[in-house]
C-alpha cells in the first residue's frame, strides 16, 4: 500500500512536469509528448520508479495526456479548415495499425529500447533544426502510390515507441510535399488522436498489475500524471509563447535544437550507459 507521503510526492513532481512542459511546449511551438516525455522520466527518477519501467510509464502517461489535447486541438484546426480529412482517411488506418504494432512491441522490449527510440528521432530532429535552415522538398503533393502507406505506418509506430502524438513526424514530412504549415499542423493533430488512444489502451493493457508501477497507476499510464500533467501544461503554456515572441524564428530552432540535442543525448546515455 503506497503512503500518503508517497502520493503527494508524486503529485507534487507530475504538476512541476507539467509546468516545465507547458512552459517548453509554448516557447518551443510543440505540444505533448517530446517536451513531457524526457522531463517526466526525470521525475519518475527522482521518485526511485524502477528503470526497467520508468520509459513506459514517461511514454504511456504521455500519450494518455495526448488524448483531450488532439481533441481540443483537432477541433479548433478544423473549424478554421485546416484539417486535410482526406489525407486522414487515406493515412489514417496504417497510422492506426502502425501505432498498434508500436504499442505491441513496447510491451516486449526494455526500458532502453525506448530510450533509445526516443534518442535517435530526437537526434535526428534536433541536428536537422540546428543545422538545416531550409526545409527540402520532396514533391509538390503527396504521392498516393501505396507504397506511401508505409510512411504513416512508421510514423504510428514510432509515436508509440516514443510517447509523442506524432506531429513531429507528420508536420515534417507533409511539409516536404508541399503542404502549408498550418494545413500540416491541423491535420497532424487529428493524427495524434488515432495514435494517443490506441497505444494508451496498448500501454494500459500491458502494464496491468505490475508491482512495480507508482502510486495511482493504470497499466503503465499514471493518473496523477494525467490528472496533473495536462491542465499544467495548458495553463503554463502561454509563458513560454510569451517568452518566444522575443526570439527569432532561427534563436527557437536553435533553441529547440539544442534541448533535443541535450534529451537525445541523455536517453541514448541511458540505453548504452
């Protein structure tokens, strides 16, 4: 039986990572769970969770906060006609089977393997943001050959591994096939809602009655974490928009950059380490 001394510790570190999330998800323009993710399984850290889980906790209970975001979002994108629906329906199902067989093999793999999942997409982004200052371009709309599927496919199955819904991915790739940015962003976060509810129910399901699992935990999803991590971050937010409206588009790239550089190389420490 967890203590009440437990509890309010948890509590306490879930509101402080959704503070620390908002503030970064507002000064860097994202949203979820590449911001909460690495700043959750610190605190997981700090509470003494078991390393062999604490990924899965960080990725599961991000994902579950993921869920009411893409709602909100999603509908705010599309009563301004910047949800792509067609695109959705043709992406959507190989989205939803590659987030299911994401949510499949995290239930089979260590905790180091998501780190290191985590590690190298945040890498990857992190370098393409310091050292790329134009977006290259593929096409201009994308292909319809369904061979592409396999595109949305990855880009499911990687945001389960991750924690993340998926805009990250998605607004990169459609953005190098000629869409406009905010038409990416809009259908993205639709995206993020076929990804979030699946893997959460994936991550719920697998965890269930491990005894390693913190206080207050539902399969790997923890409900102070959903409970606290959410409005936190949404309140917290437009701090960190209000710091970034005194920085350059390039200072935010950099910015940006260099924390996935310094999260990336830290969950590759811990895969490796």
């Amino acid at each position: 039986m967890q203590d009440w001394g437990h509890l309010l510790s948890l509590a306490g570190l879930m509101l402080a990572t959704g503070v620390v999330g908002g503030v970064l998800a507002g000064l860097l323009g994202v949203g979820g769970g590449i911001v909460i993710v690495p700043v959750l399984e610190f605190a997981l850290s700090i509470l003494g969770v078991d390393p062999a889980i604490r990924m899965h906790v960080a990725v599961a209970t991000s994902l579950a906060t993921i869920i009411p975001t893409s709602i909100s979002s999603s509908r705010a994108h599309h009563r301004r006609g910047a949800v792509d629906l067609a695109l959705v329906r043709r992406w959507g199902p190989a989205i939803f089977l590659g987030t299911a067989a994401g949510a499949v093999i995290a239930a089979f793999v260590k905790s180091a393997v998501l780190s290191g999942v985590f590690g190298v997409v945040a890498l990857t982004v992190a370098l393409r943001l310091i050292f790329l200052t134009k977006e290259p371009k593929l096409a201009p709309a994308i292909p319809t050959h369904p061979v592409v599927l396999l595109v949305p496919f990855v880009i499911g199955g990687v945001s389960a591994l991750m924690g993340i819904g998926g805009g990250t991915l998605s607004v990169l790739v459609m953005t190098m096939w000629g869409y406009a940015i905010h038409r990416a962003v809009g259908t993205s976060s639709l995206f993020g809602l076929l990804i979030a509810v699946p893997a959460t129910i994936g991550y719920v399901i697998s965890g269930w009655g491990d005894p390693r699992l913190p206080a207050a935990s539902l399969g790997y999803v923890n409900l102070l974490g959903l409970a606290f991590i959410a409005p936190m971050t949404w309140l917290a937010a437009p701090l960190g928009a209000k710091i970034a409206h005194g920085m350059s588009k390039r200072q935010l790239s950099m910015f940006f950059g260099v924390f996935l550089l310094i999260v990336g190389g830290r969950m590759l420490i811990k895969t490796f380490g």
